[in-house]
C-alpha cells in the first residue's frame, strides 16, 4: 500500500484519489474550499459523474481515503503528491497557473520528508520545471523531491472507466527513479506505460486534445458540406470509421464540444505556439469552426419558424455541455440561450442533471424538472444535450404538446425519415432534408 496526497478534489483530483484507494492506496485528498471538504466528509459530492459517489463512500468507509484542508496532515507518511487543480484559461489563451502555484508552493512548506510531486493538471510546456524552481525555493529546509509529469486523460461521463482501463499511462521526468516509481504506482492498471521527458509529457496531453477537437470540427464543417449536396453525415462518418487511420471516434456532427477542457486547451496550445512566433492556422480554425456551429443555432430556428422568433417560446432539451455530467463549463446551451432571448424569444429548458449547476448560468431561462413540462406550449424545440433519455421520449406526445411540431436537432439523436412521417418540421445538422436534398 502506498501512501498518496492528492491537492485538489474538482474533477480530476476526486476520481484520481478514489480511483487510487480502489486499487488499495491510502489517499487523503486535499482542498483549501472548507465547505467542498466538509461536504465530502458528509457523503456529499461536488460533481456529478456516474458510479463516483459510490466509489468515494466505499473507500471512505474502507479508511483507504479521507479528505482534508490541511497540507500537514496530507503529507504525512506521503510518498506522491498528485496537484490537480484548476488551470483556467486566463489572458490571450494563456492557461492560469495561479492554483498549481499555490499547491507547489505549500507543498514545499509542509513536506518534512522525500516526495514526488506530480502534475496530474492540464498544465503549458515548460511547467514541470517552473514548479521544481518553486518547489526548491519555498522549502524552509533542503529536502529531496522530484517533479513528474502524468496528464489526465478522462472524459467526463466515463471518468472511472477512463481511468481504470487507460488507453496509456504517460509519465515524464528528468528523474528515472522517480518516474519508474511512479509507473509502478499505475502497474495494476495493466495498460501501456510511456516514459519521457517533462515537456514531452505535458505536450502529449495538449496535442492529444488539440487533435480530437479538430476531429469535431472538422467532422462539424463537412456536415455543412453534406448538407448542401444532400449527403448524410452520419453514414459518412460511419464509413470513415472504419478505416483504422481515422477510427470512428469524435466523428459526431452536431454542436460542438465545450467543458472545461478543450476549449481552454486548443487555446493554450495556440498561445504557446504564437509565443515561440509560430502561426497555428489550424488550431485557430478548430476553434472557429466550433463555435460558429453554436451560432448558427438561432438562425435555424428562426428559418424554421417562419423567420421570426420574437415572442416564441423555444424549448431546450439538455443544459450540460455533454451528456452524463452537470458541467456547465462551456456549455452550447448558455450561448444558443442567450442568441435566441436576444432575438425575442423566450427560453425553456429541461436536463437530467444539471438543473441546479445551469441555473446560475442562464438566470433568464425557465428552467423545468421535467420534459413534457418543457415542450408544453413551445413554437419549437432545440436538442443540445444527446442524454439517452431524450432517445426514448414519447415523441407523439411531444408533438400534441407543442404550439408547432418544429424541431432542431443539433446533436442527430433522431431518424429524420421516422420525424417525417409524425409530421415533424425537423432538421438535423448535416443529414439530408425531406426531399432527400440539401
């Protein structure tokens, strides 16, 4: 059993800690917000994610994880000192370093013997270094340490399963017995291990990012093409899929992504390419690209009703950014809300879960608790969020309920040919129109 400090319990840093103590770790996870930890010490989680809850009260009761505010006691007999906290975007794209700052400098202040500190936030090229430097001269006394690099590579709604069954573990350090410890830490995830350097790490996760998001895009901007010549996206990347180069991953044509990683990380990736005085010309189009997808939105609707939304009533069918989370980070749904009050009309909106995080996000949107509430007395209905509940709603039902049978669906989760035939006024992004052309 080894002993492991995680700094930070957001996202990363709650699966990471509970993840370790199911693998039979003592971890004590820490926080500087008071009300999160004693949150978490009464069973309450700060996120939702599936099958997380379960796994932190198990650990919990099982002693192999606790949660503190205090960097004494999370370094007590520790041997690895994960940081995983925030790393907003901050000015020109830039990623905000300020919270890994901190939690370096604290941890310096209160190691009292040997540690691997390692970076588990998203964090620039050249940072493992910055936080050594840190690291060394807050100490009040010389003590060793090494800096390893180990990104995350989770995706929220199936974090657990992510991190259990990686694809790849990748450790980077200027210290081989450092990163060899730390590569034995992630043994029982029987998953290929790479080992590098610190800036080869921290650039693999940024390119991994980078590259998935441009998938999105571009998959996002042929669907435009699609659309035009009367081609279906869908069945397009289908057949793409297939061909092991392209894999049929991160091919869904609809709204775009948003949270709280790719946006901030495409950003970042491109600042650090014009600080070295390079041109990223791709990784500024992905980034166009992508939110001209969520702009288009309220253009649609109106053409669909007749163009005009001022005085309509438009209904949203999801708020978070993705299905199977409450992330409220970059949703879609803020930005398509906003356009479309904008434009005069008035929002409502349903989601399984994120009701509560989405509320101080849009605070002129009617937010409901459930679906048909939702799509009563709505001109038309917006699908942003592709929860496998909305696959499943009895459409016929909707459609009595709705003051017109319109519906854009930006995510593709209906068949348009079924849509048709209810007597919808349905369109999707990239999928041929009702005479089979665009």
């Amino acid at each position: 059993m080894k002993q492991i400090c995680v700094v930070g319990v957001g996202y990363v840093g709650l699966v990471t800690g509970a993840c370790f103590a199911d693998l039979g770790n003592r971890v004590i996870a820490l926080d500087v917000d008071e009300k999160r930890i004693a949150n978490l010490n009464n069973g309450i989680m700060p996120i939702y994610e599936p099958g997380l809850e379960e796994l932190v009260k198990r650990n919990v009761k099982a002693g192999r994880l606790t949660f503190t505010t205090s960097y004494a006691d999370a370094l007590k007999g520790a041997e690895f000192a994960f940081i995983a906290v925030g790393t907003p975007e901050g000015v020109d794209g830039a990623a905000d370093l300020q919270y890994v700052e901190v939690a370096a400098r604290s941890l310096a202040q209160h190691m009292t013997a040997p540690l691997i500190v390692i970076n588990k936030s998203t964090v620039p090229i050249g940072t493992g270094d910055w936080v050594a430097d840190i690291v060394k001269s807050a100490q009040p006394k010389p003590i060793d340490f090494a800096v390893v690099s180990c990104p995350e590579f989770l995706r929220e709604g199936s974090a657990i399963a992510d991190f259990m069954s990686p694809h790849r573990n990748v450790i980077g350090s200027l210290d081989k017995d450092a990163a060899n410890k730390v590569a034995q830490l992630h043994l029982p995830l029987r998953a290929p291990i790479v080992i590098t350097d610190l800036r080869t790490a921290e650039m693999i996760k940024y390119a991994s990012n980078a590259f998935l998001a441009a998938k999105i895009s571009f998959i996002n901007e042929l669907a435009d093409v699609c659309e035009a010549y009367g081609a279906d996206v869908k069945e397009v990347a289908a057949g793409m899929g297939y061909d092991a180069r392209i894999g049929r991953y991160f091919l869904d044509a609809g709204l775009g992504w948003g949270g709280s990683c790719f946006p901030k990380d495409v950003q970042a990736l491109a600042f650090m390419a014009k600080q070295k005085g390079l041109n990223p010309r791709i990784l500024n189009d992905v980034v166009d690209v992508n939110y001209d997808r969520r702009r288009d939105v309220p253009k649609q609707v109106e053409q669909l009703l007749g163009g005009n939304l001022k005085g309509k009533t438009v209904g949203m069918l999801g708020l978070a950014f993705k299905e199977n989370t409450d992330d409220m980070r970059d949703a879609p749904s803020v930005d398509i809300s906003n356009a479309l009050i904008a434009a005069g009309a008035k929002v409502r909106a349903y989601d399984p879960v994120a009701r509560e995080a989405a509320a101080s996000h849009m605070p002129a949107v009617e937010i409901v608790a459930d679906v048909y509430e939702m799509a009563k007395g709505c001109d038309a209905l917006v699908v942003v969020t592709p929860w496998n509940e909305f696959k499943q709603i009895d459409l016929e039902k909707v459609k009595g309920l709705l003051k017109s049978p319109v519906i854009y669906d930006g995510r593709n989760i209906y068949d348009p040919a079924r849509m048709y035939e209810m007597g919808f006024t349905y369109r999707a992004i990239g999928r041929p129109s009702k005479n089979g052309r665009g």
